[in-house]
C-alpha cells in the first residue's frame, strides 16, 4: 500500500486571483437601481392624518403617475396586455363572437323546438311544482 500524499499548502495568491475574478464577474451583471417605486401589486391601507397636525391637515397633492400605476394594476388582463402572458390566459382571450349573431339566419341559429311529449312532460312538471308550493 502506497502512502497517502500529503495536501499543498494553500496558496494564498490564487486564492485572492480566484476571488478578485469571482468579484469582476459579479460586478459585470449587477445593475445599480436608483428609481424606487410602490409595488402596485401589494394592497395598501392607508390611515387617516392626525386632526390638529399641519402636514397632514394641509392640502396634498396627488401623484398622477402613482394614480396611474394603482388603476392599471387593478384592470383586467386584457386591458393591460395586447396577447396573453399565459397559457392559461389564452381561454377566452378573444371573447368576441366571430359572426355577428342573426337569429334569422337558420344555418347558425337552432330554436328549441317543443313537439307534443315534451309540451305534455312541460305542464305535468308545472303542475308538480305548484302542489310542492301549495304544500
């Protein structure tokens, strides 16, 4: 049996090369973000200002870009988007019919028609319902 080789010592100058690479990697992707705004997706609750305090009793103004993102948040998907983000949002995207309905045109349009047994079983289970309501 062969002996077990002993470990190098650890070299303190590649290990600060690998760190000092590690770091410039880093930096290359990281963006500095300096403009912070309201998640408009987190409900808020807002409290009322105290009576006999100026700042609060004084005439605010509104943020019109704020109000914006809040009404936008709070609209259905396909008022914010013009395609669906989703799969699951492409059901029913498009809710309009594609024909414009003409009850008059009788390739597209079935009426139910009633014959003489369905008109008979029609009365006898208006005629059950009124004995249970009389009942």
């Amino acid at each position: 049996m062969a002996a077990p080789r002993e470990k190098e010592p650890v070299n303190i100058v590649h290990q600060n090369a690998i760190l000092c690479e590690t770091i410039q990697k880093e930096q290359r992707t990281q963006k500095l973000y300096t403009s912070y705004s309201i998640n408009p997706f987190k409900k808020m609750y807002t409290l009322t200002g105290k009576p006999n305090s100026l700042h609060d009793s004084a005439d605010g103004e509104e943020d019109d870009n704020f109000l914006q993102i809040i009404h936008r948040a709070y609209q259905e998907p396909v008022n914010k988007f013009e395609s669906p983000q989703t799969e699951a949002q492409e059901i029913g995207w498009n809710s309009k019919p594609l024909l414009p309905q003409n009850r008059e045109d009788h390739r597209l349009h079935f009426p139910r028609q009633n014959s003489e047994i369905t008109k008979y079983m029609d009365a006898a289970w208006r005629q059950k319902e009124q004995q249970e309501n009389l009942q």
